[in-house]
C-alpha cells in the first residue's frame, strides 16, 4: 500500500480511536503528506531510515524550527508504528528516527497593568452598546480571565456557560471536558453581550445558532478572526508587535502563580494532561522575578 493511501487509514484512526482534535488530525496530516511527496509515495514497506533522516534534513535545511521538526519526526514515528501494527509493513524504522531537542523558549507574557488598561478600553468601547464592541470586550475578558485556548472559547455554547456559579464547561484537547471559573469582569461583560450584543448578531442569520461568540453575520466566531481581534487590540498596547490569543493565556498563568496559586489548580485550569507542561509558567516567573532584582537592587 503507497503511504498516502495508508496515511488516510491511519488520520481514520487518530480520529475515531484516539479521538484527536480535528486540528491535531490535521497538523498530522500536513507533516505526513510532505513525506510522502517528499519520497515519491512509495510502498509503505519501501521507506527506510535513510529517507525518513533525508526528509527531516530538507526541514531543516528550509530553515524549519527544532519545534517544528520533532513534530514532523512524532508524526512519522506514531503513523509507521500503526503501520506495522496493521502489518502494512513488517519493520518499524521510525524507531531509528532521532528528534531534534527541542530549545526551551519561555512564552510572551503580558503585564498585568498593560492588560488592565487593554481590557478597560474594551469597556469603554463596550459602553456605545456596539454588538460587536461587547463582543469583542467579553471575549478579552474571558480569554484572560480562564486562562482558555482560543479553540475551548470558539467552540462554547450558550449551554456551556454557568452563570450562578460563574464557570464554563471547556472542550480541551481529546474532547476532554473541564469546568473552570471566571470572576466577575469577565461576569460583568459576558452577561452584557449575550443580553445586549449577541441577539443583535444572532438575528442577522434568522436566530439560529447556539454558539457563544458570533461573527458580524451571525456565524460562530473562528479562531484566525480571534488572533486578528487580539493582535489589533491587544499587542499594541502591550508593545509587541504581534500577540495571539494564546499570550492572553501565558499571562494568566502567570499572573496566578504570582499571585500565590498552586501549580496544581493552574494545571487544572488550563488542562494540562501533564505537571510538566504546567511549570513552564514557574521559569517565566522566576525569570522575572530575576530581571526585577536587577533593575532595582544596588548589588545586582
């Protein structure tokens, strides 16, 4: 069988079996397509460990990033494992294949008053009772406030959100499910645009819908229009010259660790499968603190 009729059994697999995101199937599909372009699509039986080392000098020849790369190199190694398993080959070289070690690199994270002052003009905004001003000031809010991935926010429903207790119920990595808390700003502005905002828009394609945040025509909101709303109106005012929604995310973390919270709870905050995920946040905050002692200490 030619590897790019056994990748579709295998992206089959990733997402009826494991039941990987959507996403993720397709960050897999990406990286095994380009191997077998890469190759020629040969036989899955053909492909040796020289190919395999070939093909990962030709990502970083173009200058891919070490992250970049071991992702490509997990992506091969997970796909030619089912492929023996499912006896469409009888050797494994993946097994031979080396990942390049990832460089650690501490996430962009933004000060707590720079996002004060980001979220406070958001309010303001929101007080013309423009929808999509009230829009835009909930999404901040609770993008900051939970510490969500801006995929968990995109897919929330109206029924996800718990008003009396203050928490929604968060689809994560997996479909795992989680209910996190958010306080009462992002209380305060998220009850304004679904009493205010989002009927408005919700009407501009015949009230249908039971999504959470819209677009201007009344379509769930995506996840390239949430990194276009956050760079506009956040990474300036922060000074950087691009920011995602996912530094909206660093930042929490961060934001509570230095407010005294335990890695545990932000663990389960954010969904982390893994403590060591977690604790990347506790170098970023460590570093900091370093970079404080210098500036202001006279025997730094």
């Amino acid at each position: 069988m030619r590897i790019s009729e056994a990748i579709e059994g295998y992206l089959g697999h990733l997402g009826s079996v494991r039941r990987l995101s959507p996403a993720t199937v397709r960050a897999y599909r990406s990286d095994l397509a380009d191997l077998a372009r890469a190759s020629g699509d040969p036989d899955v039986r053909a492909l040796d460990v020289e190919t395999l080392r070939e093909w990962q000098w030709e990502a970083t020849n173009a200058g891919l990033s070490k992250a970049t790369t071991a992702r490509r190199t997990s992506s091969v190694k997970g796909f030619l494992a089912w492929a023996r398993e499912e006896g469409l080959t009888e050797a494994d070289p993946g097994q031979r294949l080396v990942a390049p070690k990832r460089g650690r690199t501490l996430p962009t994270v933004a000060t707590a008053p720079a996002l004060d002052g980001v979220l406070t003009q958001a309010g303001n905004a929101a007080m013309t009772g423009d929808p999509l001003a009230l829009r835009d000031h909930a999404l901040l809010e609770v993008l900051y406030g939970t510490g969500a991935r801006v995929s968990e926010v995109c897919g929330l429903d109206v029924d996800d959100v718990d008003h009396e207790r203050r928490t929604l119920r968060l689809r994560g990595k997996g479909d795992k499910e989680r209910v996190v808390p958010y306080g009462a700003p992002a209380a305060g502005a998220l009850d304004a645009y679904l009493v205010r905002g989002r009927p408005v828009l919700l009407a501009r394609r015949d009230g249908e819908g039971t999504a959470v945040f819209l677009g201007a025509r009344g379509s769930r909101l995506g996840p390239r229009a949430v990194h276009a709303l956050v760079s506009r109106l956040v990474a300036p005012a922060v000074g950087a010259e691009s920011l995602g929604p996912h530094a909206l995310r660093h930042s929490a973390a961060t934001h509570l660790l230095d407010g005294g919270a335990d890695l545990r709870s932000v663990q389960e905050i954010l969904g982390h499968a893994s403590l060591g995920t977690t604790q990347i946040y506790t170098h970023v905050s460590a570093e900091r603190l370093r970079e404080a002692y210098r500036l202001a200490h006279p025997r730094a």
